[in-house]
C-alpha cells in the first residue's frame, strides 16, 4: 500500500508544480497542437484518460502523440539527451490468495511509467504533422508599443504553447503569436505576464523572486489578480479590452473566490496592479497611497 500512497504523493506534486508554474485550465486562449485532441501512446493507439489526460496536456507539447523510453527505441527514435520524461499513472490487475479461503482473486495495483512527447524524440514521425499555422498575426500598434516600451523589461521569449513569467531567469513564455484567435489576447496574455515581471527584485520588488508561492494560497491568488488587474488596465490603455474583458472577468472572478471576496485584499491588490501597470508604461505617479 506504501508503494500506491508513494504514486498518489508523487501525481498530487505534480499537479501542484505544474499550478505553481502558472498552468491554470481556465485561462487558455491560444490554440495548441495538442488542444483539440487527447493525448495518445503512438505505439498502442490508445488516449489516455483520466488524471493523464491533465498531466500530459498541462505540458503544453506540440504533438499529441507519447512514447516510453523503450518504445522510441523500437520505432527506431531516441529520447534527446537532457529532455525530461511526463509520468503516467495505470492500474494493473495483480492475483493474490485469500489468507482464510486460499481462493484466487484479482486486486488493482497502482503503478507508473515515464513517457515523452513526439518533440522530444528524434527519429520518429509524427503522423498528424502538418504544415505550420498560416494563420495571419496583425500587431496592434499601441498594443506592441506598450510591450517594446516597458523599461527594464525581461526578455520574452516564444519557446513553449504556454505562457508563464519565470522568475530565475527573469523571462517571459508567451505561444507563438499566430497560435491565438484574435490579437488582442495574445497581448493580453503577454500584459497579464509582464505584470507578473513588476514583482521582480529589480523592479517593484512585490515579493522577494526566490519565494515559492502554493496554488491556492492568499500569496498566490492575489498575485495572480494582481498580474490580471494589471493586464486589464494595460488593455484599456491600448484600446482592446472590449476584446479581451470577458475571458479577464472570468479569470479575476475566479482569483476573487480564492480570496473570498476580502474587500481589503482586492484593494491591496488593485493598488498593486496599477503601480504595475505603471511601471511598464513608464509612469511615475509616486508613491500613492492605497
């Protein structure tokens, strides 16, 4: 039973991390290769289910298809070196004999294995690739002027189909542009992690870079309404917030609710947001009070 215990530990941390990476279902609007489709053991053919479903798509790959170390190497692939391996958790039948009636019966064991996605192999086809999206990104020139204008600003970079500010490395993720539906959120997302930046030492210094924060704390959710206020206020200053309110009132209700509508903290916060918002249009307002 240890052993089972030890997985459940094991898939709950992950889960945690993954929240505490800035991975939240609700808020997710670009589209993804792996965002219409559940994810797939290229070798079986069978789609994962369960707690998998979320583990493996919560890693924000760009094919829906999966391999074990062993199975990329049967197909001829191999696992780059330094890449990270997903587990996946699967019950497994195992006959054991009553102590008293010696009769034989089946008990489920919980047990787990490590996979990698297709973009972390080499040598094995996709068989859903296709050409790249051609879909056609404009910029929104204030939009864009406000993102290339924040002074000290952390490099933003387009490495992953998520998007999340990373304080060790002072960097911004942001998907591809043309992965989103519409302009506006893609610089809504980009403001929301750019608000998240302020906090760093070198800039507002709102909370120390090295603090580790728990999804669900007070800490969190209010920097995470902090980093939504902020992106709602640097949408309206850019003139695209009719496009973007409804995903942002969502997302800021649903921040309100961890908080359970604490009217001191949503003032703190709000308070905070504007000095963000401030910082990255490069105006000084001095130190209002809250």
């Amino acid at each position: 039973m240890s052993g089972q215990l030890n997985i459940y530990e094991m898939v709950t941390s992950r889960i945690v991390s993954l929240l505490e990476q800035g991975t939240v279902p609700w808020r997710k609007p670009w589209d993804g290769d792996t965002s219409t489709e559940y994810p797939m053991n290229l070798t079986s053919k069978r789609e994962y289910r369960g707690i998998n479903v979320f583990l493996l798509m919560a890693m924000g790959r760009g094919s829906r298809y999966w391999l074990s170390f062993k199975q990329a190497q049967d197909k001829g692939g191999h696992v780059r070196k330094g890449e990270k391996g997903t587990p996946v958790i699967f019950w497994k039948r195992h006959e054991v004999e009553d102590r008293d009636t010696k009769a034989k019966k089946q008990v489920p064991i919980l047990r787990y294995y490590t996979v990698f996605n297709l973009d972390q192999i080499d040598g094995v086809e996709d068989p859903d690739a296709s050409e790249p999206s051609t879909r056609n990104f404009v910029p929104i020139e204030e939009a864009a002027r406000i993102v290339s204008g924040m002074g000290q600003r952390p490099a933003i970079i387009h490495k992953e189909p998520r998007a999340y500010y990373r304080p060790s490395t002072d960097t911004v993720n942001l998907p591809r542009p043309e992965l989103f539906e519409k302009a506006e959120e893609y610089y809504s997302t980009a403001f929301h992690e750019l608000t998240h930046a302020t906090g760093h030492e070198s800039r507002l210094n709102r909370r120390p870079s090295s603090e580790i924060r728990h999804f669900g704390d007070r800490e969190y959710s209010q920097e995470e309404l902090v980093a939504e206020m902020g992106a709602a206020f640097l949408c309206a200053k850019a003139r695209i917030e009719q496009a973007t309110i409804e995903n942002s009132a969502a997302y800021i209700q649903g921040w309100l609710s961890a908080l359970k509508g604490s009217p001191k903290l949503v003032v703190h916060a709000a308070a905070q947001a504007q000095r963000a918002a401030d910082f990255i249009l490069g105006v000084n307002h001095g130190e209002a009070s809250e």
